[in-house]
C-alpha cells in the first residue's frame, strides 16, 4: 500500500501519545511525537540559560539546539546536540514552560519544517501527534483525528503518567493541564484546533484499545 500520512491532534491527557504508538506499530508505520520535540527546545533553552519569560530571547535561540527524532514507535527517542533528551524533558520544570516556548513563532517555523522533512522521508507513512498537524504541519494529510475526552478523564490519566517526587495530586494536574490547553488553544501562531476534516473521537468513556481499532479502521479505508 501507498505510504499513508496520519495526523493525530487534541489536547493533553486525551491518549494522544499511547494511541498513536499503537496504530504506527500494528500498521508498520513510523511515529512522531512533536510534543517531544517542542520539550526538547525548551529543555534545552532551559539548559543554556536562556531566559523562557522573553519570547524574542527564545527567537534569537531557536535555530540554535540540533533536534533528533527517532520514529521507531516501540523505542522513540529524542536527542538534543547528541544528547539523549528523553528523561529531562518530562519533568514538571520544562511541562510549565513549553507553552510559553512554543508560543513563539520562530521555535513553530524550526520545529514545523523538521516534522515535514520526517514525515516525507518516512517512505513507510508515519502517524505524526500533536496540537497543530492537521491544520498546519500536514494539511494534505490522508487521515486527520481529533482526540478529545473530559476534563476529568484527563487530569485522572496524565496523574496516573507521573511518578515519584513529580506526583501531583488529580486537582492540581488538572489546574495546570488546563492552564496549558488554554494557552495552546489561544495563542497566534498556529494554535491548537480541529481541522475542518478531522474526525473527532471522544475517548472519554473508551479504552485504550477501543479508540486504537477505531482509527486503524479510519486508516485502514484510507488504504
Ligand atoms: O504533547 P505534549 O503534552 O508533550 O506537548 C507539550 C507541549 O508542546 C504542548 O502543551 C504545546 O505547548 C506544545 N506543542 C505544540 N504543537 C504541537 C505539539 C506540542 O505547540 N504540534
């Protein structure tokens, strides 16, 4: 079959990441977590003492880090100049600034033009998740899925995701889980949306494997 390009977008805490790996590895295609790369920036302007409160100090870094995805959705990776980044880039430090980061529209023209040489390079197809792949990343994609669920069942997953000192009470996640959906969904440049062609699935009384034989079906007739 032709190399079929997926776009997967909504909020967080929808099951966006898990789904995706998911319907990449029972479809043999790659996967591309853009959120990840998004982390990996802010990680990184952290790291190099940028100042994230400044968007034009963040535009003067943007083209600065070198980003590597690995699109293998059993093992994906992400390095930073080399460096393995998948740890440091889930931590609460670098989850309450990459909205701010990402806001910025030169971090969104580096990071948009990477994810449209990965997804034209994968010659198998490639499930590309994020907040924006539908409507911007990829508009001609063959396939676009909105994911959505409620404010509960978010905060209740991404609580059960953290582990250790990071733990965080189901309140408090979902302050801050909605405080980052508002400012992904508000900001100027290429914010989180539905495309007018997506197909939204609510997963909020779904399990895991119900939304994934779902969009592997919507694949399948795109095949
Ligand atoms: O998906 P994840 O929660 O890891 O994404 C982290 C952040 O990266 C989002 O809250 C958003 O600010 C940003 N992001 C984005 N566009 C994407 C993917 C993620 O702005 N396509």
């Amino acid at each position: 079959p032709a190399a079929v390009i997926v776009a997967i977008d909504g909020p967080s805490g929808t099951g966006k990441s898990s789904t995706s790996k998911a319907v990449a590895a029972q479809l043999g295609l790659s996967y591309l977590d853009t959120g990840a790369q998004y982390r990996a920036m802010t990680w990184w302007m952290i790291s190099n003492g940028v100042d994230v409160g400044d968007p034009a100090a963040i535009a003067t870094a943007a083209d600065k880090p070198v980003l590597v995805s690995g699109t293998d959705p059993a093992a994906p990776t992400i390095t930073v100049d080399g460096a393995d980044a998948s740890g440091p880039i889930r931590t609460r430090e670098v989850t309450s600034h990459v909205s701010a980061v990402s806001a910025v529209p030169e971090v969104r023209t580096v990071i948009t033009e990477l994810q449209r040489s990965i997804a034209a390079a994968a010659a198998g197809g490639i499930v590309v998740e994020g907040r924006d792949i539908g409507t911007t990343v990829l508009p001609d994609a063959d396939l676009k899925i909105f994911l959505t669920a409620s404010p509960e069942a978010r905060a209740a997953r991404r609580s059960g995701e953290l582990k250790g000192k990071e733990a965080a009470d189901v309140a408090t996640t979902r302050e801050a889980l909605i405080k980052r959906d508002a400012a992904d969904a508000g900001r100027k440049t290429s914010p989180l949306a539905k495309a007018a062609d997506a197909v939204e699935v609510d997963t909020t009384d779904l399990t895991l494997q119900q939304v994934v034989e779902c969009v592997v079906t919507l694949v399948e007739e795109k095949r």
